[in-house]
C-alpha cells in the first residue's frame, strides 16, 4: 500500500513544532526561519517518525532543510 | 582539549567564521592560544567528538566552561562551534551542563549570543533557558554588538536536563558507541 504525504501535511507538522502562526512555505530554507533552531529540527524529525512509523538516519538529518525536502525524503521512507 | 587540536580549531572556527571572533586564525596562532589557556584558571575547553568504529573519535566541534567563579559558583558557557550540519548541539549541550552543575557543582550559568545569529538564541530558548531582560552588547571583533544573555540556574536544570536528555537518548540510539556514552 502506498501512503502519500501531502505537503501541507508536512507544513502543519512543522509550524505546530516550531509554534508558527501561519505555515511556512514548502520551499523556505530553514535557515530563514528563526525558530527552527538545532533541537526543534531534532522535534521535528522525532514527531515525524511518531506520525508515519518510519526513521530517519542521523546523516540525514542535516539535508531536512525545507518543508519540501521532507516531504521528498518522506515519501522515499515510505514507498521503501 | 589540547595543543594537538589546533589545526582543527583553526578550521572549525574559520568555517563558522560569521558569528565569532576572529581570533586566533591559523593552526600555529591557534597553538599559541592554547598553550596560554593551559595556564589558565576556571577556563574548561572542549572538543565535541563522535564516537568511530574501533574506539576511534572524529571531531565534530568545541564547547567551553570559563570565567568559572568559586565563590559565586557561575560561569559562562560558549566557544559553542559545531561543523556545518553536525546534529550534536543536544548531546553537547547537555554535556556541558552536566559537567557543570554535576562535576564542577556551580549554581548557575551564562551564556551570551549575538542577537543576529536568532538560531543559536532560539536553541538557548528551546532548551528552556531564561533570557536576561536588560540589553545586553558584547564586542564581536572589537565591535559593540546586540546580544542576548540567557542563565541557567542550578533550579532550573533539572526541567532542561529532563528535555535535553529525552532527545538526546533517543538520538544516542542510532549512533553506534554513543548509546553506552549518553545512558544515565
């Protein structure tokens, strides 16, 4: 079975972690986006393996640089 | 932390080159810090590594305790520089702090961050650091600056040492070696 992730999915996930009024556009760099510091990434990987069951590996983690990027990556996860 | 780093320091601090000081630029002027911290008192100079295969160790960073005051019990916290990417700012951070209030049992903590680098003042906030209200400016190469000075006292650790160490397990988990490192 396949799951597929909607992007606004990812960017309501991502703006509840960081405590965004409005959802970040699924192309914004996290590094224009001051509240996504080092240990909210980490939250935001976690909460994403808690929601979809799947584990993101620690080298990864540094390429999760936008909404679109985990989505992509998600995708990938689950389709493996 | 010692005279042998040197030449990672220098590349560390040249890649992350926009939000510190300049300092000591090559690995020989880097050396020649060291060599003079060694003497110094109350100042504890770290490099974060990540645990290899065969016991070997890869650099990944420095952390630092200093200005460690005996009779207030406080220091400060910073020469916090982690290579591009590297997902050890949790781990290293809890670290720190343990060796803070845990080894070297001081009260409190104080760390100072220039205001414009609002990913590293965000980190301090998310881990439940308490920022000072008052403006604070700290000279970046000579220069006044904004900044942002967030404590740590010894009543507020034990809730950021909850949180840190809740991620930093779980990310332990997947870094063979580290797992045995973090486990309380």
């Amino acid at each position: 079975m396949t799951c597929i992730v909607a992007d606004d999915e990812i960017q309501s996930l991502v703006a509840q972690v960081l405590g965004l009024s409005e959802l970040p556009a699924v192309d914004l760099s996290r590094s224009e986006i001051p509240q996504w510091d080092s240990l909210k990434h980490v939250e935001i990987v976690f909460a994403l393996e808690d929601r979809y069951n799947v584990q993101f590996d620690e080298a990864e983690f540094a390429g999760l640089t936008t909404v679109a990027v985990i989505a992509a990556s998600l995708r990938a996860h689950l389709a493996a | 932390m010692t005279p042998d780093d040197a030449a990672f320091i220098a590349g560390l601090r040249a890649r992350a080159a926009r939000f510190i000081n300049l300092g000591a630029v090559t690995a020989a002027a880097q050396r020649e810090w060291i060599a003079h911290y060694l003497d110094r008192a109350g100042d504890y100079y770290f490099i974060v590594e990540r645990p290899g295969s065969g016991g070997a160790a890869q650099p990944e960073g420095t952390v630092a305790l200093y200005q460690v005051d005996a009779t207030t019990r406080t220091a400060e916290w910073g020469r916090f520089v982690l290579e591009p990417g590297s997902p050890a700012a949790i781990e290293a951070t809890l670290l720190t702090y343990r060796c803070a209030f845990d080894t070297l049992a001081l009260d409190g903590l104080v760390c100072r961050t220039l205001a414009e680098n609002a990913q590293v003042v965000a980190f301090h906030d998310s881990c439940g650091l308490v920022r000072t209200p008052l403006p604070v400016t700290i000279l970046h190469n000579g220069e006044p600056r904004p900044s942002i000075e967030h404590r740590l006292l010894r009543s507020g650790w034990p809730d950021v040492e909850r949180r840190l160490e809740g991620l930093a397990l779980r990310l332990a988990k997947r870094t063979p070696g580290a797992a045995r490192a973090m486990s309380p």
